[in-house]
C-alpha cells in the first residue's frame, strides 16, 4: 500500500513539474523577454506555480516515510520537458553564442 501511494505521488509530482513549472517558467521567460518585472501582476502567479512546485518536491524528499517513490516522477517529468521543449534545450545549448 506504501508503494501505490507512492507511484500515485510520483504521477502528482510529475504533473506539478511537467505542468506547472513548465508554464511557470515559460511565463517568466516571456515577461523577461518584454522587459517585465516579475514582481508585476502577470508575474506572481508564474512564480507561484515554480515555487508551488518546489515546496511539494521538497516535503516529497524530506518525508520518506511516506514512500521513498514519491519525488521519483518529478526527476522524470523534467527530464521529459527539457527534451520535449525545443526552445529550453536550445536556449542551454553553448554551441549558439550564449555563454
């Protein structure tokens, strides 16, 4: 039972990533890219989300007891959209001049 509730937390913590702080981040990117501060009105809510998404993926990690697979979905999900996100894996690429 341990271990169901622990893939059912895995599949919440990886739509947190996934969902979440992908737009999170997105959004932060797009008020960044218009000269925007993040402390405006549109900017809150996105930093909410990431840091909404931080607070779970740190109780997930500091209460194994509950069941050591439940911070496992959020390594995954991130792994999923750095590689489906072109924009994020070509803005970490060095080979395009931005050091």
């Amino acid at each position: 039972m341990r271990h169901m509730l622990g893939v059912l937390l895995a599949v919440v913590m990886g739509a947190a990533v996934f969902f979440g702080a992908g737009w999170g981040i997105s959004r932060i990117m797009a008020l960044s890219a218009a000269g925007q501060n993040i402390g405006t009105a549109q900017g809150v809510p996105a930093l909410g989300a990431v840091l909404g998404t931080g607070l779970l993926l740190g109780i997930l990690l500091a209460a194994p007891g509950i069941s050591p697979l439940g911070s496992g979905g959020g390594v995954i999900s991130c792994a999923l959209f750095f590689t489906t996100s072109f924009t994020s894996s070509d803005c970490s690429s060095p080979r395009y001049g931005r050091a």
